[in-house]
C-alpha cells in the first residue's frame, strides 16, 4: 500500500466530517451560514483583534510560521510556538 501525501484527497484519508459534508451538500451551506454569521458578530471580531495584536506584541511576523499558544492551564502564559503545533493541539 502506497503512503498518501499531506495534500491527498482520497476517501480513506478524509475525515469524517468532509465525507459527511460532500454527501451533504445543503448541511454543507447551512454550516457555512452559520458560521459567516458567527464570525462576523462584534465578539468574534474583537477576540479575533486581539489576537492579532498579541501576535504583533510577541515579535511574530506574518509568514514567520510561528503562532501565540494560548495558555492552557489557568495563570499560563503566552508563548510563541511553531503553527503546526499550535493547532494541532486539541
């Protein structure tokens, strides 16, 4: 069995929610409603800001590849930290 690459887009190397959302294409619009509408409230953008800002106050360029962690005990700190393995992170 060959080994798929990062940018496959074979069925077996699809989650379960795309596979969910190509079967479902109406589900797939409403999700995508929701969430413009979500986004686009005053919270969302606002925590969306200051984020950013904390970035730029961290030293992180755009393209650097680095991200700010969110602290994940509470009284933890910020740090910068490579994207992949802040998002990666559940």
């Amino acid at each position: 069995m060959a080994t798929c690459s990062k940018s496959c887009k074979c069925d077996s190397c699809k989650s379960r929610s795309t596979k969910f959302y190509d079967k479902n294409p109406d589900a797939r619009k409403k999700k995508a409603e929701y969430d413009t509408k979500y986004h686009s409230t005053s919270e969302r953008r606002k925590y969306r800001s200051e984020l950013v800002q904390k970035n730029r106050d961290m030293g992180s360029k755009k393209g650097d590849g680095l991200d700010v962690s969110h602290p994940t005990k509470k009284g933890g700190s910020f740090r910068l930290e490579k994207q992949k393995t802040n998002r990666a992170r559940k």
